[in-house]
C-alpha cells in the first residue's frame, strides 16, 4: 500500500470517529434536555399510583362505661323528658365522625331478672338502649363488674336487644364459643376489624361455658 492510499485510510477511519462522536454528543445533549420532563412525568406517575394504592384512613373511637341508670337516668327524666338521646346530644357529632365507635355498657339493659344485692347493682330501663343508637354505637363491651347485677336472665335479655337494633358485643356471649370469638365489623374497603373483651371482676359461675351464657375470664390462655 502506497503512502497516498494508507493517508486516505487513515482520514477515513478518523473522520468515522468523528462522526460518531458527534452523534454520540447530540444524543446525550438530547437525553440531558429531556431528562428533567421526563422525570417530573415519571414522578408524577409514580405519585399517581401511591395515591392509588393508598390505604383509606379510618378513625376508632373508644369511650369508657356508659352508665345509663341511677343517676343519669334521674337527669334523663328531669331535663330530658325521658328521652335517652339527652345523655349524648352534647357530643352526638364527634361520636358520629367515628367509623367505629365503641364503648363499654356498664350495666344490663333490661326489665328482667332481680337485684342480685350488690353493693352498687346498675339496669337500665329498656329504652336507655336509644341512647346508644343515637349516638350510632358500633360496639359494646359487657365483659365488666355489672354484667350479673340482675342475673343472667337479665344479661341475655340485653345481648337480645343489642342485637335487634345492630349493636355488636364482645366479651360475654350465649356460650363460651360466642364470649370467645373476636366480634368482627367490616370498615369499607374490606378491611375487617376484631374485638374481643375480659375481665377478672367477677365470680367463677358468671363465666360462659359450653353450656350456659356469661362473660369472660381475663388469662392469658383465654385471649390467645
């Protein structure tokens, strides 16, 4: 090969690489100018499939006893006329805010049974049980001290009434399967929320078995 011929290559081997080096420039200048439009695309996409994938929040709200006889049923029929929403109407709002809204029912409510003698024996009238609709009461818990204050006619009684109006109940039940088993609401996504109720207040005959209705005993055993 002559010198004129190896020039001539050379030239064309340099100006291959030239011309690549350009392209190879452009598209990177290309990539870098697009690059802030494509990432606030992505960006936006990516937030738009969190958004959606998003869990809904929901709010539970636990009150304490609710006591619905004695005393405040005294109040109901002095300045509320005998009408048992008078017990919430203050707080009837937040209550109602909440999705579920539990709280622990203090005492039977009833006309059955008879006064077992306690010291403190609570049983509200039967249409006490309006307060708790009005104030839209998902749950209750009877799994406390006062749950035999009229015996257990008067205990069944009110786990009959819950029901009829839709009021869910944990820790008591007709047998010790129902007193044991978590009393499940469905929020509206699906989601399932479980509750259960114990307490190590009252004596060993009140304690649901296979074969009678009562409360529940606070163990370790019985809540696993």
């Amino acid at each position: 090969m002559n010198k004129t011929k190896l020039h001539l290559l050379i030239l064309f081997v340099l100006s291959f690489i030239f011309v690549l080096g350009v392209n190879y420039y452009f598209l990177k200048t290309i990539e870098e100018i697009n690059l802030p439009w494509r990432d606030f695309a992505e960006r936006e996409s990516s937030e738009k499939t969190r958004e959606e994938k998003k869990d809904k929040e929901y709010t539970l709200l636990f009150g304490g006893d609710i006591m619905l006889d004695r005393g405040v049923k005294h109040m109901v029929e002095k300045y509320g006329d005998g009408d048992y929403t008078f017990v919430f109407k203050n707080i009837v709002e937040t209550l109602k805010e909440a999705d579920i809204l539990f709280g622990n029912l203090e005492s039977v409510i009833s006309d059955k049974g008879y006064d077992v003698g306690g010291l403190y024996s609570f049983r509200a009238e039967p249409q006490a049980i309006k307060a708790l609709t009005f104030a839209e009461f998902d749950m209750v818990t009877l799994a406390n001290n006062h749950a035999f204050d009229y015996t257990r006619k008067a205990l069944e009684d009110t786990m009959n009434r819950l029901k009829k109006e839709g009021i869910s109940y944990t820790g008591v039940g007709f047998d010790k399967k129902e007193a044991h088993t978590p009393a499940v609401l469905p929020l509206e996504d699906g989601t399932r929320v479980g509750f259960l109720g114990y307490t190590d207040f009252l004596f060993p005959s009140a304690i649901a078995t296979k074969e009678r209705s009562g409360i529940t005993e606070l163990t370790m055993e019985n809540m696993k």
